[in-house]
C-alpha cells in the first residue's frame, strides 16, 4: 500500500486499484473510486460485496494493493461504525479522549464537547455514563466524537443498521445537517432508501468490484444496470444462490 | 466439643481480644502480599497489554510459556529465590534473604504470570469489540491496550484479587524465602503450617478462618466499590 499526500485541488481521497485478500477471499478487485470535497457517497451491494473493506481501505485502517492519495496530509478523518465502541466513561470523557486522541489542544476540549453534544441533542447527558445510554443515543455520542474533531471527511459503516426507526430518523436527520455544514460523508447501508434520501452519490459494490458510481438520481432511474437493478429489486441472494 | 467448633471458636477469641502476636501476624501478611500484588500489578498489567497488541517470532511461545506458568508451584519460586538470594547467589550481596523483602520478590514473581495472562486475555478480547473504532480515533496499538485497561477497568480490579488470593494463600515461597522466623517473616500461612505440624490443630484452622476473613474483608470493601460503579452504569445514582 502507498499512502501519499499531494495538491489541495485534488480529491479529497483519491484511490486507485486497490485489491484486498482475505485469505482465499478477495475482498476487493483493482477499485479506483475518487471522493471529492463535499460529497455524500452511499456505498451499496449485497452482503460480501466489499462495502466494508471499501470505507476501512479509504479511511486509511487497512492494507491493501494499489494507491490511496489524500489531498493533503492534514486531511482530519473519523469513521462511525454499525455498533458503537464507547468507554466505561462518562459522555463528556468519551468526547475529551476523542479529543485528546486526534490531538486537539486541551483548552479547546471543553467548548468542542459541549457544542457536539448540544450539535446531537445531549447536552443533558455529558455527565451519564456512556454505556447507560440506549442504543440510538450511543450512536449519537458516537457521531457527537466524531464531530468534535472536526473531520473534513466523515466514514460510516451502517449506522443505522441497529437502531429502531425513530433513532434510525434521529441519525438521518444529523447525517443530512452534517452535508449541509459541507462535510464529506462516505456511508455503507443496506437502506436503499436511506441512500436515496441522503446521498448525491450511489457507489454500487458486487463481489469486490464497483459495478456502478453514478449521481444518485441517476442510480435510482435507470443507470444501475441488469445486476444492481437485481439488487435494488431485492432479487440478489436468490439470483446468487441459483 | 468438635475440633471444628473449637477451632471457631478460638477464631473468635482471637479476633475479639485483638491478640497482638495475630495482628502483628496479619499485618505481615496483608503488606507482604499487598506490595507483590502492587509490583505484579506494575510489571502484569505493562506485559499483559503489550502481548495483546504485540506481533513477533516467538509471540505464540511466549503467550504459552506464560499461561503454562499460571501452574507454576510457590515451592519451586521459593527455591529459585532462595538460590538468587542466598549469600552463595547472583544477588546475594543484596543480603534479604529471610526478611520480608525477599518475601515479596518471591510472591511478585508467582503472581506476575497470573495478572499478565489474564490482562493479555482480557485487553485481547476487549480490542476485538472496540480496537478498531479506538485505532481509528488515532491510538496506536500500545494506546488503545492501555486504553482498554482502563475501559475493564473493574474486571482488571477481579484480576488483582485474584493474584492477591493467590499470594496471601500461598505457604510454600514465603516459607523457603522467609524461614518463617517469629516476629519478623512470619506470615498467616506459615503459621498454619507450624500449628499444624505441631499438632495443634484447632489453633491451625482458627488461624485459617482469620486468613479467610481477612481477605473476605478487603473482597467485600472492593465488591462494594464495583456494585456501587455498577449502579451508576444503570442510572441509579
């Protein structure tokens, strides 16, 4: 893997050809995909399809084949998983180790912490302990982390996979606010009607390869093609097992 | 009356009349076994951490090697410790041997195996739910180990209780290594054996009923710490 950094009117995260191998499993075949400043990219596919592996490549987490390019080297980057990993602390210190962890100086921790979590709507909670919170609130404090370090590029790996649909709504509605401020948002799901609602981009994943990157409004008319369409139809797992 | 009532009741005697020849014996015991879990819990809990995260030729080996060495007999670490220590030794010039000092060597060496396996075990099991999310805030691998600690915090406490356990009951380092001399290295557990092989049994189970009440004592005050962290985890503060 080469990571280099390079002129700021380049993509945001420019990735070319990248191939990743587990074990006899490949993962990803030879993907070239470019994320440009301000995009909002769903990635899309069956499982197995490399979705994952895709946001891990991208978000630097993984090795792989091929190059990974960022626009320059101080691009800040955070990743948003499907379960959220917080610590036996309380809120406000889940945030400050964010912070403490991407370097922010300590006499910005206090007024990061609070602007995220009044950004997420849990002002209230900064003292509560982090693992009493319900599900969609954790996802929340993991946004709110996420956030306070002020990424230029945000990677969400299903977010709202495991949540009921009020905090699915609750994540959503950040999500979208989030683009609106100009962050650059990469997001796995299965919701197709998630990608539909937020992103301007459809990238659509099959075996490992990108079969389709297309604008969203493009994907969901008639460019996805014969197999994304299978997909999108909910046909895919019987097509694969026939 | 039975040897076991006889035996409770000389428990009592003891503990009611704070008789000083037991309290001084205890006090040895608790900072004996209190320092060596410190010294473990410095050097297990740093070793632990680092074996979860580490990737080396030999890392299988030595994961082995130190779980094999939870087995590891308190007579053989007081023969090993008695060899370094004794004046004809590698650290003989250090002139502990039979004092409280070479005690506690003897224990931390039993013990560190004990807190490093199962800190290894847990951090290892913890960056399998969390490591990848910490890794991607920015911890390298050594941060997000020692982060982890903090994170099982509680559980890492059980692991020193245990390794704690394992030193204040132990008869066979502390006796090689202290000589069970009256007064200056002789320890709760040292004194049962004596006891015992004078045949003064009631006495020798009394002085076990104290050892376990003892270490039932300092269990409860560190059980109610972590029910009292477990109701705030619940929003019942």
């Amino acid at each position: 893997m080469r990571d280099l950094a390079s002129g700021s009117a380049r993509p945001l995260v420019c990735l070319r050809d990248a191939s990743v191998r587990f074990g006899s499993v490949q993962a990803l075949r030879k993907v070239s995909v470019d994320v440009q400043r301000g995009d909002f990219i769903a990635l899309v596919g069956p499982n197995g399809s490399g979705k994952t592996t895709l946001l891990r490549v991208l978000h630097g987490m993984l090795g792989h084949e091929g190059t990974r390019e960022l626009a320059d080297t101080s691009v800040v980057q955070a990743m948003v998983y499907q379960r959220p990993f917080v610590m036996r602390l309380s809120v406000a210190n889940n945030l400050r180790l964010a912070l403490w962890l991407a370097r922010v100086p300590r006499g910005e921790w206090a007024g990061r912490a609070a602007l995220a979590l009044r950004r997420v709507g849990m002002s209230e909670l900064g003292e509560r302990p982090a693992r009493a919170l319900s599900g969609g609130q954790q996802q929340r404090l993991a946004l709110a982390r996420a956030w306070a370090i002020q990424p230029q590029i945000l990677f969400l790996d299903e977010p709202t996979a495991s949540l009921d649909p009020t905090a699915k709504k609750e994540v959503e509605a950040l999500l979208a606010g989030f683009a609106a401020d100009g962050m650059t948002l990469v997001m796995s799901t299965h919701n197709l009607g998630q990608a539909k609602r937020l992103a301007r981009r459809v990238v659509y994943l099959d075996q490992g390869e990108i079969q389709r990157d297309l604008p969203t409004g493009a994907f969901f008319g008639d460019g996805a093609g014969a197999r994304a369409d299978q997909f999108l139809k909910g046909e895919m797992a019987w097509q694969l097992e026939s | 009356m039975s040897a076991f009532a006889e035996s409770v009741r000389t428990a009592v005697e003891l503990i009611v009349h704070a008789d000083p020849v037991l309290l001084r014996t205890v006090g040895l015991s608790l900072s004996v076994s209190g320092t060596a879990t410190i010294f473990a819990a410095g050097l297990g809990l740093a070793l632990g951490a680092w074996l979860a995260v580490a990737r080396f030729p030999g890392h299988r080996m030595l994961v082995l090697l130190l779980n094999t060495l939870l087995a590891l007999p308190s007579v053989v670490v007081g023969l090993v410790v008695y060899l370094l220590l004794s004046r004809s030794g590698p650290l003989g010039s250090w002139g502990i041997l039979f004092t409280p000092a070479a005690m506690v060597i003897a224990q931390t060496i039993l013990i560190l195996p004990v807190v490093a396996a199962l800190t290894r075990q847990l951090v290892g099991d913890s960056l399998r739910d969390g490591g990848d999310q910490l890794r991607s805030m920015g911890a390298g691998p050594m941060t997000c180990a020692l982060l982890m600690l903090v994170h099982d915090r509680w559980a890492v406490l059980t692991v020193l209780i245990a390794a704690f356990g394992r030193a204040i009951a132990e008869v066979g380092a502390v006796m090689v290594v202290g000589g069970n001399i009256d007064g200056i290295t002789r320890v709760m557990t040292t004194s049962i054996a004596l006891e015992t092989s004078k045949g003064d049994l009631p006495l020798a189970m009394a002085l076990g009923i104290v050892l376990l009440a003892v270490v039932g004592v300092v269990n409860t005050g560190i059980g109610m710490a972590q029910r009292g962290h477990g109701s705030a985890l619940a929003g019942v503060r």
